[in-house]
C-alpha cells in the first residue's frame, strides 16, 4: 500500500469544493449571528467523561479514544459538538436567562453513518438553552427550514417525532430495561414480526393493548392525520398525550416552504440522548438526513446545572454534495511580477479589497494554465493598469 492512500471513508476536500463549503460556512454563520446566537469553539479533544454527558452509550462507540500522556486518563476525539456546547453553557458562561449557542468544526467517527457518509462530518450547528416552551423547538427548526433555504437545497421534506410516545407506553405498561432495549432496536428498524415476537415472548409484562400500540408504531408515518390516529389507538398515558399536543401544536404553526411537513412515530434517533421533539430533514434523491436536530433537556446536569435544551446540526460535506446547482470555483485576474511598481500594487490591493481574486504571476511561471483559473489579466495601457480578458 503507498502510504498516501488514506482510510476508508476519509477523505480530502479539494478547492472547489473547499470554497463551496467554506462559502455555505460564512453565510450560515452570519445567518445565525443576525438570530442572536453566539459562536463557540470547542476543542477537538477532551476527557471521554465530558463527550459522553447525556448522549448515552451511542456516542461512546463512535467516538475514537486516546491516552492522555500528561493525566493518564481517557479522552476523545468529538464524534458531536452538542455536549460540548452544553458543557460551555452551564459549566463556562453560566447564564441564568436564555443562551442561543451556535458552532462549526470538524467532528470523527469510528464507524460512517451511512453508505455514502464520510468519517470526518464538517458539523455546523445551533442550540438553545435555558427555554421549556414549545416557542424555542419551533424558532430553532424554522432557522433549520432557513439554513437549508440559504443553502440554495429544493424542496425539503421535514420529518417530525417525539419520543415521549415510544418511552410513555414503556413507562406506562412498566417494561423491564432488557425488553425496552429489543423493542427500541425493533422499532427503529420497523420490523414488526419481531416486535410481535418480542411482545410474545414477554407476554407478562406487555399487556394485549400495549402490544398492539408497540406493533402500531412503526405505522404511523404520514401527515398530520397520522396524529388522529395515534389518539385513537395508542394509550392515554399522559406522557403520550402531551408529546402529540405539542407536535400538533407545530403541525399548525410550522411551514416549510419549498418542501412537505410529515410525522414519525417511531422515529427513535438519539432516543437515550432526546427527550422531546426530535425532526429530520431530507432532501430530493438523497437517502441521508441532511439535518437532524431536538430536545435533550438536562444534558448539562453532569456539569452541575441541568437546562432545558433544543437545537440542530447539519454535516456542511453533505449539504455542498446536494446543493443545487453546485458553485464553479470563482474566476480570478492575473497580474504581471513587477518589482517595485507601486501603480500595480496599488492597482491590485485595490481588487482585492473589492472581493476580487487577483494571482501574481511569479517570475519562471511557465506556460502552463494558471493555478487559479484565471479568465482576465492586468495589462498596462497608456501608462495604467487596466482589466482586459484572457
């Protein structure tokens, strides 16, 4: 093997797509920054301890570890931003009102998350803490629903669920935590027989009734009828009873635009980590969520000071491979090498100061094309400097 041959499902980013990301980057970043929310940098490393905070034992297996030569103990390379920022927030800016928090940094993971994902997400991201109401779940996926417009992404089809409705028939019926964990995965899956073997089985602790809930689940995907339904036909536990409130209260107040709004009750992602409203974005013709994002209230409890939190996150690589159409790498002039001559240099910190990409060309260039696609050059014309094309 030639020892530049990289691992699998790593990759380099080359330039045009590099300025295409990096454009995406800046205007999403502003588009929060005019929202309120404040721009954080965590490290990329830290104690396993603290990247592990709420999130469960999901995180713990995509997550790459490391000794650290200076403690001796065991820390981590970020697989996810979001407890970092919970960490900054109660343990670092320590507010007592509303904190809007939002990032952008490279995260790793053991294992890709799909066929077509890279191990290396570019994570862009925004959160809010210290707010209870369903008005913060629905101001963060609104900025998602902007994100994702500014992005230039059509038609968005926005998938919502609450996991209150999984976790309230397991609490309701009092299922014992080894049956929880075979339904979870059966559910998340939508493999029914096994859901039915699994109430089977254990008969003795789910009753008919909830059987039949647990087996329905996998079923209720669709529009808001979907909630009609589910009030029909799942137990009054008042834990399920307040998670569909809350998402018909969103079914009658959110919009998107350019896309389709549907509901997912059994869409269990980030189960051990959420404890709400959790939604998922999707774009046209392209299997992976594109944005994933809910409420994980408490996550910052560990830190000393639990807060209600919500928010989102996006993998930039992802969004710039879909974005439609995709950014040519911008064109730029080329300059003559010219020592001393402080009319051209004038002339050309005037361009970029104007946004204008201007290359000099360095004495024994060659003939070859220039290495930044170059379609106009600086040219001397009655003793000024002037644009002209190539």
């Amino acid at each position: 093997m030639r020892n530049w041959v990289l691992p699998e499902y790593i990759e380099d980013i080359l330039p045009a797509e590099a300025q295409r990301i990096e454009s995406m980057r800046r205007e999403i970043l502003d588009l929060l920054l005019v929202h309120g929310y404040q721009l954080v940098a965590p490290p990329m490393l830290e104690f396993v301890e603290s990247l592990t905070s709420g999130s469960g034992s999901d995180m713990n297996l995509r997550m790459f570890k490391v000794v650290d030569q200076l403690s001796g103990k065991m820390m981590g390379l970020r697989a996810d931003i979001t407890p970092q920022t919970a960490r900054i927030d109660a343990h670092l800016l320590n507010c007592e009102g509303i904190t809007r928090l939002c990032y952008a940094g490279s995260v790793l993971h053991t294992v890709p998350t799909g066929l077509t994902s890279t191990r290396e997400p570019l994570q862009i991201g925004a959160e809010i803490y210290g707010h209870v109401g369903l008005e913060s779940d629905l101001e963060i996926q609104r900025i998602m629903l902007q994100v994702l417009a500014i992005s230039e992404i059509d038609k968005v089809h926005l998938d919502l669920g609450h996991v209150a409705v999984f976790r309230g028939l397991i609490r309701g019926a009092k299922i014992p935590a080894n049956i929880e964990a075979g339904l979870f995965s059966a559910i998340q899956a939508k493999d029914i027989p096994t859901i039915q073997d699994l109430c089977s089985e254990f008969d003795k602790s789910i009753n008919k009734k909830t059987g039949q809930a647990l087996m329905l689940l996998p079923k209720l995907y669709g529009d808001k009828n979907i909630l009609a339904k589910a009030r029909k036909f799942l137990p009054n536990y008042p834990e399920i009873i307040k998670g569909l409130d809350e998402l018909e209260v969103v079914a009658a107040e959110l919009k998107v635009p350019t896309g389709t709004l549907a509901f997912d009750l059994s869409d269990l992602r980030g189960y051990h980590y959420h404890n709400g409203m959790v939604f998922s974005a999707y774009a046209n013709n392209h299997p992976n969520a594109i944005a994933l994002g809910g409420r994980y209230d408490d996550i910052g409890k560990v830190f000393g000071r639990a807060r209600p939190a919500t928010g989102f996150s996006i993998d930039l690589r992802e969004l710039s491979r879909i974005k439609q159409p995709p950014d040519p790498c911008p064109k730029g002039v080329l300059a003559p090498y010219r020592k001393n001559d402080k009319a051209l240099e004038k002339k050309i910190a005037q361009l970029r100061k104007n946004g204008k990409i201007v290359v000099v060309k360095l004495p024994m260039h060659g003939r070859g094309k220039d290495t930044y696609n170059c379609d106009k050059k600086l040219v001397l014309k009655d003793k000024a400097w002037e644009i002209i094309n190539i």
